[in-house]
C-alpha cells in the first residue's frame, strides 16, 4: 500500500480515537449484547441486533484506524528543509487577488481536511497550485467558477 501524509497532530488524533475504540467503546457494546442476551429469544430482540451492529461499525473503524496508522507517513514541516516553500503541513495566508478576501488555511493528509477549522487536503486544487511556491508567488487555481489567483502571504512551519 502506498504511504499516506498525515501531520504529527492528525496521526496523534488517530492513536486517541483508536485507544477510546479499543478501552471505552469495544467493551461497552461487549456489556451491552450481554444485557440484549439476558433478555431471553435473540430472534425478536431489537436491543441484541442493535448492539450486534454497532459492534460491527467500532470494529470495522477499530481495523480503518490501524490501517491507516500502519500506513501512515508521519510529517513534521518544522523538520523539514523547505527554505519558505510551501509544504505539506505548513500553514499558509493567502489573498485572493480578485476580491481581496484573506484565508489562512493548513496543508493537511485527506483524512485530516476540515475546511471550517482551516485544513484544507493536500490533494485540493489549492493546494496542489500552492506546494513549492514561496511568499509573495501567486498561483492560479482552477476552481468550479473559473481560475482564481491567490497570493500566497506568508508561509508558517507550526
């Protein structure tokens, strides 16, 4: 399987999620079959079939999570040598040339993207027009309503 980036604080947040599946979650849908089971025929239990299938989901996302951490590249911007170019996991200022909007956003792995807390993926259009440029480049985006140009500000290794 291919390598897939994540930031030092996304692969941390995949290690809690998975430790709260394994010791929190796992074993209170454990209780909850046997209670569903003490209730007596499983056949027209509701509880018992509920609990079967979030038992199901915990360790199909239990198996997702490792996954995903086995095949993790982990990457910290501020140990690399990107000299002010753009790079995964750096968190950039941009300008949008034709309205003059500022937005800050942080290059993250696909999994960690979250638009509204500012972490865009590093397979996005916007970024992908902006790894390798430095302060003061502009670089074209094409997005759904034409090609945007952003000026790329300031480039952060937090």
């Amino acid at each position: 399987m291919n390598k897939v980036p994540l930031t030092v604080a996304g692969a941390e947040l995949l290690r809690q999620e998975l430790h709260r599946l394994k010791t929190v979650e796992r074993p209170d849908v454990i209780a909850a079959i046997a209670e569903a089971r003490s209730h007596g025929d499983l056949s027209e239990n509701a509880e018992y079939d509920a609990a079967k299938e979030r038992q199901g989901f915990i360790e199909g996302r239990i198996r997702e999570v490792e996954g995903k951490l086995s095949n993790a590249q982990i990457i910290d911007p501020k140990l690399l040598d990107a000299d002010g170019r753009c790079v995964f996991g750096a968190t950039v200022e941009l300008e949008d040339l034709d309205n003059g909007e500022s937005v800050t956003y942080q290059i993250v792995g696909d999994d960690e993207a979250d638009i509204k807390a500012g972490k865009i993926a590093i397979s996005s259009p916007i970024a992908r027009a902006l790894i390798g440029k430095f302060a003061g480049d502009v670089a074209e985006v094409q997005a759904p309503g034409g090609v945007r140009e952003l000026e790329l500000i300031d480039v952060r290794y937090e």
